[in-house]
C-alpha cells in the first residue's frame, strides 16, 4: 500500500505591519483583488483573538491575517519577520494526508503534541460565512495561545495544493 502522506517543508510570505500589529501569511501568491472572500473569525473563547480567513474566486484559503501580530504568533516567526511591511519568506511544513483529504499546515517546527488549545473554523462555532462556502478547518494554538498551526479539511478543494506540491 501506498503511503498516503506527503510531507513538504514550503517557504511562504508574511509581512508584518508592527505599527498596526497586524501581520499577512500568504499561502500563494496573491495578486490585487485576489481575495475574493474574507472571513473574520472573533475567537471569544481564546482571548477575544480576531483572525481573518482570505479565499480566492475558487472558495480555497490563500491567506490569514491576524490583527494582533505581536500576540498571535509565536516569538520564532516574530523573529524573522521585518517590522516594516517589508515582506518575509519562512519555512511551513504541511502534511497532506491523501486518503483522508486533510492538510496539516505548521508553522513553526512542532510536533502535534505541542497544541495545546484547538479553534474550530465550522458550523459549531456560528461562523456561517465560513460555512456558506463550507470550509472546515482548525486553527492550532500553543499553551500561550500563539497561532502555531492548522488543519484544513477537504484539502483538495479549500487548501490551493496544487500550487504547493509542485
């Protein structure tokens, strides 16, 4: 049998906007007007955190933006980030699990063991516009609340892998 998981370790683009503390992770390259949906994702229960989920024309996740930079992501991807808009490559690895259709996206090079608080992108969170589109996924935190991952279910049609696994 065929070992259904593939693993790539990717560089993507994230610019940080320190005055405005928000920071932009681009999964692919997003041309002007290429967000086609945004999705605010108020995460009441994790420290009133605000993520906006961006979708292409195609209805997959192409871009995050945190509006709380500084508190969002972990001190490592700080680290190697310009404070002035300028942007930045880092190393993602994600984990396409074949036969179940779910990325596995890490920002940081943690196991799964370090996820210690996990937020729900679907209909048990009210998030209808999510929905509308029907994209399910989690948003993977460390013990500090830091964005240190996610999962993408139905990668196939809501994740761009084609662009990814090239």
């Amino acid at each position: 049998m065929k070992d259904p998981l593939v693993v790539l370790k990717k560089s993507i683009v994230v610019t940080w906007d320190k005055s405005a503390m928000a920071a932009y992770i681009k999964f692919v390259d997003i041309k002007p007007g290429g967000i086609e949906y945004e999705y605010p994702m108020i995460l009441d229960d994790i420290q009133g955190k605000m993520i906006n989920l961006g979708f292409d024309k195609e209805q997959r996740l192409v871009g995050i933006e945190l509006l709380d930079a500084i508190n969002d992501l972990p001190q490592e991807i700080l680290d190697q980030l310009s404070p002035f808009c300028i942007p930045q490559e880092i190393k993602i690895k994600i984990v396409w699990n074949k036969s179940e259709d779910i990325a596995q996206i890490y920002f940081v090079d943690h196991s799964r063991d370090k996820i210690k608080h996990i937020y729900f992108c679907d209909d048990t969170r009210d998030h209808y516009s999510v929905v509308e589109i029907g994209f399910k996924g989690n948003l993977n935190f460390d013990e500090t609340y830091h964005l240190i991952g996610m999962d993408v279910f139905c990668a196939g049609k809501y994740f761009p892998l084609e662009v990814m696994f090239v």
